[in-house]
C-alpha cells in the first residue's frame, strides 16, 4: 500500500500580496483591499471587462513571472493574454520593482519583447513548465494564443 503524497498549489495572489509591505508609498484607493485587488482594479479599468477573466489573465502573469525568475535562461513565452497579466503587473513599476526584490533576489526582471511572435510551441511548453512549477494552469488562457508566442530578447541579461 502506497502512502499518497499531497502537493500544494503555488497560489498567485498570495504571491503578490506577500511583497505589500515593500510598497508601502502606495495610495490606497478606495476599496481596494490589498495589491492583488489594486492590480484586478486595473486591469478593469484599462482592458478587461469582466471581473473573473481579470483574476484569472493576473493569476497567469504572475505564474509566468515567478516561474521565469525562477529558471533564468529557460527559454518561455506567454500569448497574447496572458501577455496583459504580465503587462499589467511591469506597468506598475512600484510594485513590480517590490516584486523583483522579492523573488529575483533583489535583481531587476528586464522584459525585453522581441516584434516578431514566435510560433513554435513555445506557449505551450511554458504552460507545463509552470505546472512543473507548482501553479495551475487555465488551460483555456494558454491554449487560446498557444500558436502565438510573445518572447522575449534573450540577449538581454536577466530578461524574460
């Protein structure tokens, strides 16, 4: 008789939250709770209408960043939506740059797009290695672009 093992999910808005405190000059809005209600917010404001898809495109971006700090020199790329989690979080540069500190070591994750998508697979194998990487993966967000990559110059040092 085996003994079943149990794994944990790696859970994106924790992730985010636990840098809060390394913002602390941020302003916060009315209702917004913590960083991970600040970055739904704006991703409502700007370019996703509805609530769920919000936390579920943030919820990718931020996989996708933890992961790509967390194998420098792996060769990953998201499509075009999960793409704006990413976005949204790089765009917030407060908390991006409290990010980094946190996960990449207090070195700064460059994001350095190259114009052409790419479109050898390389989405989905990003998406299994996030797996690997102990987060859930929304199939439907990764499989939606999965022919169109969005990678990055690997040229650039420390740079996904």
């Amino acid at each position: 008789m085996s003994t079943p093992v149990l794994t944990r999910t790696r859970d994106p808005r924790l992730i985010l939250n636990a840098v809060q405190e390394r913002v602390p000059h941020l302003v916060p809005d009315v209702g917004v709770t913590d960083l991970w209600e600040r970055e739904v917010a704006l991703l409502l404001r700007d370019s996703v209408a509805v609530r769920s898809l919000a936390e579920r495109i943030l919820g990718q971006g931020i996989a996708y960043l933890i992961t790509a700090m967390e194998n420098p020199g792996v060769d990953m790329g998201v499509g075009y939506t999960v793409d704006i989690g990413v976005h949204q979080l790089i765009l917030d540069t407060p908390v991006y740059f409290a990010f980094c500190a946190e996960y990449n070591g207090g070195l700064y994750k460059h994001h350095a797009p190259l114009i052409e998508r790419r479109r050898d697979g390389t989405v989905t194998r990003t998406a299994a290695l996030l797996r690997t990487n102990g987060f859930a993966v929304d199939a439907e967000l990764w499989e939606v672009d999965a022919s169109d990559c969005s990678p990055c110059d690997n040229k650039v040092p420390d740079s996904h």
